[in-house]
C-alpha cells in the first residue's frame, strides 16, 4: 500500500521513495536512534486538535485530551501549549500533566477505582507545589461518592463533580473497549442516576457540577454520540426540576480513526455539529475528551526485518517489534496497516509480521502483501493511541525510544530502556 499524501489524519508521506515523518526520513530516524522507534508528528497532533478547538470556535468549551491514549510528556506538551485539558484515571496520570504545565482547572479526573489517596492528591496538589484542586471528579458510582466526601471533608474543602452516567447506547465498537452499556463496569444506570444526584446534592462536601458520559472507543458512526446526547439532555431538564442547575456538560471522547481503507471516520465537523445543535440556548459549559483521535494517526512503529522464513503454509517475517510493543493486533485483532520504508523491487508475496516473542499470538500483521529483504524497514501505521502507553517488559524486551519530529527536526523523547534497568529494583535472596 502507497502512504496517503502528509494530512492531519497522515502526516507519513513518500519522498525520493522514502517514507518521511514530516521532512525527516524514517530510514534516518532508524539510524539514529535504532528500532523498533516510536515516531510522532508534531504538525499532526496541533492539526488534530485544531479541527476540535475551530468547531467550538466561540463557545464555552474545552477540550480535555484522554492521556491514556498516549502519555508521553512531549505530546501532552504539545497539547498543553495549544490550550488542550486533560481527562486522567491515574495519580500517575495526574503528575504526568502537571510535569507538562497543565493547569490543574483543566483537568478532569475519570475512572472506576480512584483510591482515597488519589483524590486528596487531585484535591490538594500542594505535594506538587500547586495549591489549587482540579477541575472535576467524574464520578462513577455510589460508593465513590461517599468515600470522595468522605475525603473533601478531612481536607476541608469541596471537590467539584460531575456523575458519569451509562445511557445503555450500543456504540458498535469492539466489546472490550464500548462502555455505555449496561453490562459494563463503567458509569452510574442512567436509570438510577437522579437518585444518585439528589444524594450527591445533599453531601456536605461535594459540589455538584455536571454530567458525563462516555460510550465507546473507535467509534466511526456520530449517531451513537447524538442517541446519548438525548437521552442526557432529559436528565439534565430532571435535575433542575429537582432544583440541581448542572454548569457543564462532558460527551466524553471515543471518536475513531482510519486504521485501514475498511475504516471511513466520522469527521470532527459531522460529529460535532448536530450535537452542538442540541446544546444550543443552554447554559451548559461543553467539555470533551478525545484521545486516539488526537494522537492515533500523528505516530508510527519503526520496526526492522530480521528474518525472513517461508514456509509451505504461511510466510513469516520476524521483525524486531513485537506484541510486547505493540498489543493491539494480539489484544483485539486490530488492524494496522504496514508499510515498507523504502520500496523494494520484485514480486510481492503474502507475510504474517511477527515478532520475536515466544508467544503464538505475538504478531503485528496478518497476510500482507510485501516485497521484502532481510534488514528491510517497515512503518506501522496509526500506532500513536494505545502503542507505547499499553507496551510492557515481556521476555525482559526493554521498551522502544520515542521520538517527536518536528519539521525537519527529529527529537528524542523517551530513550531506549536498558535491560539493565528492568531488574534494577528487583534484589537476589540473600
């Protein structure tokens, strides 16, 4: 396959028969800092997160990027510099953003197990030399709510929430990453949510302050977004019956991207629009947390072939990344496009792209059509989202370098692990 022309949704583009990051080749990228490599584009990920912030030209708005996507200072730099927030579901995650220079009112606080230590961090960043809390906590059940109380009020202050309500709509996404329906772990039943807002309303140390909802990751269709968006704005017109004036509303994120030609993403301007047009004459601050379509298309994995080993039944070529670097092929059968560097004449055969790990399920490609050579270079495409954040030591494979390309400059942000360093806070028996 023939990369795309350099857009926000590919900045990889062919020159002189070299696959570029930007004005900076891959091969050169490869030599520099060896491989497997994480590349990002810089261009790529402004780009993408201007499509969001022109939509929302004039409006109450704010777009807090999903950090579990991709974490890398450098990108959350990026973001940050650009008047991104951040949506979090880790301690780790929040020291992360605030080591980029976010501010901590731009921050939302996600997730289904936030411990009591978490929140009085996210409270309190005083240990972070900060003395300011973050924007809101979104909420997911009861019990949250009353250990997050519980916590305020040791502090003596009031934590801004909002409650993320499951409103039972099929995104029609892969089961393990849809998350609006009922049977999944995450959010409060819609059908039990007004309750739970009276008795949030009632605690003396919580502050009610929205309403949010999240219901599917790689989501290609905006109808799902409009059905959820519905049936919030009822329980939002119930709520203030109730006398509770919610301030913003968070529609989440989970807008997809082009992994392959099968894949036709929602524009951001189609996805938004109609969902504006329900928010229109409300009072309602709007808040988003977009993730893999920020990051998702703006990096590749740089990977080189080892060996190459036909057989009677399958071709393999074994190259130098593997399922520990990237999981999404082994995890969810996902596809990524992989392309060759350089292009190689000489007739095209079908290969299974896998890597060095002594799992069966360690591969990266399933029959792709590729001329190749042992040493050859391959990028693997769409690989910013849900790459190095989900990467793990399997086999003790340290984990790869990341580099940000910026124009024709290519900066190293993340070195290469040693193997050194994956033992070094274990200890023999004495």
């Amino acid at each position: 396959m023939t990369p795309r022309p350099m857009t926000a949704l590919n900045p990889f583009h062919t020159r002189n028969g070299v696959l570029h990051a930007e004005s900076v080749a891959l091969s050169d990228i490869a030599t520099d800092f060896g491989t497997p490599c994480w590349v990002y584009s810089r261009q790529a990920l402004e780009e993408a997160l201007d499509d969001f912030q022109q939509e929302l030209a004039g409006l109450d708005a704010l777009v807090c990027y999903a950090v579990k996507a991709n974490s890398n200072l450098a990108v959350l730099d990026v973001l940050a510099r650009r008047g991104a927030g951040f949506d979090i579901v880790s301690a780790g995650e929040l020291k992360r953003v605030l080591a980029a220079g976010a501010d901590p009112q731009r921050i939302v606080f996600s997730g289904v197990g936030k411990t009591a230590a978490e929140m009085e961090l996210a409270l309190n960043t005083m240990e972070l030399a900060l003395n300011t809390g973050i924007l809101c906590f979104n909420v997911e059940s009861a019990p949250e709510l009353e250990r997050l109380n519980a916590v305020a009020g040791k502090l003596g202050k009031r934590a801004p929430i909002s409650l993320r309500v499951n409103p039972d709509v099929d995104a029609g996404t892969h089961p393990y990453i849809s998350t609006g329906l009922k049977e999944n772990k995450f959010g409060v039943a819609y059908d039990e949510a007004r309750a739970l807002y009276r008795q949030a309303a009632a605690l003396a140390h919580l502050e009610v302050s929205g309403i949010d909802c999240h219901i599917g990751s790689q989501l290609l269709d905006a109808a799902p977004f409009a059905e959820a968006l519905d049936k919030l704005l009822v329980l939002v017109d119930q709520l203030a019956g109730d006398g509770i004036e919610l301030q913003h509303i968070d529609l989440g994120g989970g807008l997809g991207i082009r992994y392959s030609d099968a894949d036709v993403p929602t524009s951001v301007h189609a996805y938004l629009q109609p969902l504006l047009a329900k928010l229109k004459g409300r009072p309602l601050r709007i808040l988003l947390e977009p993730g893999r379509r920020l990051v998702g298309n703006a990096g590749v994995l740089l990977t080189r072939v080892e060996y190459l080993k036909p057989g009677e039944v399958k071709n393999f070529a074994i190259v130098d990344a593997a399922m520990n670097d990237l999981s999404r092929p082994a995890l969810y059968g996902s596809w990524h496009d992989i392309v060759p560097v350089a292009a190689r004449a000489g007739d095209a055969a079908k290969w299974e792209i896998v890597g060095p790990i002594c799992e069966s399920g360690d591969f990266l490609g399933h029959g792709r059509e590729l001329t190749l050579a042992e040493g050859d270079l391959l990028a693997i495409l769409s690989a910013g989202a849900y790459g190095m954040v989900m990467s793990s030591n399997y086999n003790t494979r340290p984990r790869a370098a990341e580099v940000m390309v910026d124009g024709r400059e290519a900066h190293l942000v993340r070195r290469r692990e040693s193997a050194e360093e994956l033992y070094a806070l274990e200890q023999r028996l004495p």
